[in-house]
C-alpha cells in the first residue's frame, strides 16, 4: 500500500513534527518512484478516491499507478506541484528515461495546461519517445458540480492510458 500526504495535510504534518519554521521546495517536481517503463505527470491537484485497489484515500494518479504495478507495469509518477516555475527538468529527464508519458490533469482536454506540457516536451524530448504523448483530462464540457465523480479523471482512466502508452 502507497499511502502520500500532499499538500495542506503535508504542511500540517510537518509543522506538527518540528518547533521552528519550514521550507518546502515547490518549485521542485515530486518524484514517486526511480526506475520505471512509463512516466505519468500529474498536474496540481487530482482528487482523492476510494477504491478496491486503495481503500484509504490516495491521488488518482498513485492510485493508477499502483493499478498497474499489480500488472508488471513500473510507473514513475511526477507531482509537478506548480506550474510557474515548472520542474521541467525532472519531467524531461524522466521522459527521456522511459520513452512513454501520461499526463494527468482535472481541466478540461481543450486548452487545458496538459497540452503545454505535452508541446514542451515534443519541443524538447520528441526523439526519446517511443509511444505518443498521452493526456487524461475532464471532458471538454461546463463543470458539472454535481456530477463531479464522472467528470474527473479516475484511477480506471488513467490506468487504460498507461495500458495504451505500452502497448506501443
């Protein structure tokens, strides 16, 4: 089991844990895992959700992630944490490693930052792919509050993403 603390929960566990100030790097991209196959950006936030496959709460893209490890698949998933500055080092050094990227992110398909990403990195890391650059998004629909479950990306989603980037 992968169990994560990001971002508010994060900070307030540290600060729980020591008397003096913290410093957090969020201009640094979080990496998960070392050696992997595929690389899936996740972009900000992506919303908890309970499964079979992680019964306590986790980030989509972990949970996706840990989906596919139970499949042979070795994922290296990359928590950009923000997008100006953008880690973009650590995302291209990771394509480049793995040749495969899925992008994760809750804003629409259509201008959505994932699309920024995916152009820098065919600028910047297009003769290290092996599999087209892949991107998970909300649908290219208004925001429905109160059908938010079926507009997000989920674990299900991003894992047939991994599963077609491999099959290149």
């Amino acid at each position: 089991m992968l169990e994560i603390a990001t971002g508010a929960a994060l900070v307030c566990a540290l600060l729980a844990l020591t008397s003096g100030p913290v410093l957090i790097d969020f201009d640094k991209a979080y990496l998960y895992a070392g050696h992997a196959a595929i690389t899936l950006v996740r972009v900000l936030t992506i919303v908890a959700g309970k499964s079979a496959a992680a019964p306590v709460d986790a980030p989509v893209a972990v949970e996706a992630a840990t989906m596919a490890a139970e499949k042979g698949r070795s994922v290296e998933v990359i928590d950009l944490r923000t997008l100006l500055p953008l880690d973009a080092a650590t995302m291209l050094a990771s394509v480049r490693k793995t040749g495969r990227v899925v992008i994760v992110h809750e804003a629409p398909r259509t201008c959505g930052y994932g699309a920024e990403l995916a152009a820098l990195i065919a600028e910047q890391a297009l003769t290290s792919l092996q599999a087209p650059v892949l991107r998970v998004t909300g649908y290219d629909t208004p925001f429905p509050y109160t059908l938010e479950h079926a507009y997000l990306p989920d674990a299900p989603r991003v894992f047939a993403a991994i599963e077609h980037a491999m099959s290149y």
